[in-house]
C-alpha cells in the first residue's frame, strides 16, 4: 500500500476506518484553519515513518459533518486513533511531533 495519508468521507469512513485490519489516525480538519494546516506536515511526515503499521486518513469536518459528529468533535484539529473500529486514543489541537510518535507508539504496543 501507498505511504501517505489517504482522504476519508462519511460514506467512506465505515470501510476505510472503522473496517481496517491495522489502527487508523484520521486527522479531523478544515481548510480555514490554521492549527489543522500546521500540523498537516506532521501527520504527512508521521505517515512516512508508520505508514506500515498505521494506516493515515483526514476527514474535512465542513464536507464530512456526519462523522465529526459521531464522535463528539467540537475541536480541529482532532486526532483520532482507531483501532479495530473502537477510538483508543484522541489528541486535540496542535501538538508536537514527539507526543504523536508517543501515542503511535502506544497504540502499535
């Protein structure tokens, strides 16, 4: 599979997120926002290190609204760590690379 972060609507998410053999980081986000383009490049360059192990999705909150929904989002960015179709871990807001690669981590272990 490609490395890289994949695009995810709600009528993709079932299949794509909550259907994956591996754990998923889906990066809750819109384009007017500041923080959420910020810390794209992280999540890019996170999927070139984990991209193996850890499949990568954004969801755009303003063309997606069911999911954010979903799952309590009131904040971009939202990072959200699935694994077999449960939420195991959420990060909000801008964060440093290192504190992601912890959660990474974690959710591998």
């Amino acid at each position: 599979m490609a490395q890289g972060v994949m695009e995810v609507s709600d009528t993709s998410f079932e299949d794509e997120v909550l259907q994956a053999e591996q754990p998923v980081l889906v990066d809750f986000w819109a384009p007017w926002c500041g923080p959420c383009r910020a810390i794209s490049p992280i999540v890019e360059e996170l999927a070139g290190a984990f991209g193996d192990r850890i499949k990568f999705a954004k969801c755009n909150v303003d063309d997606n609204p069911v999911t954010p929904g979903k799952y309590g989002i009131r904040a971009i960015p939202t990072l959200i760590f699935f694994k077999e179709g449960t939420v195991v871990e959420q990060v909000t807001g801008m964060v440093a690379k290192s504190k992601l690669e912890d959660t990474i981590n974690k959710v591998l272990s």
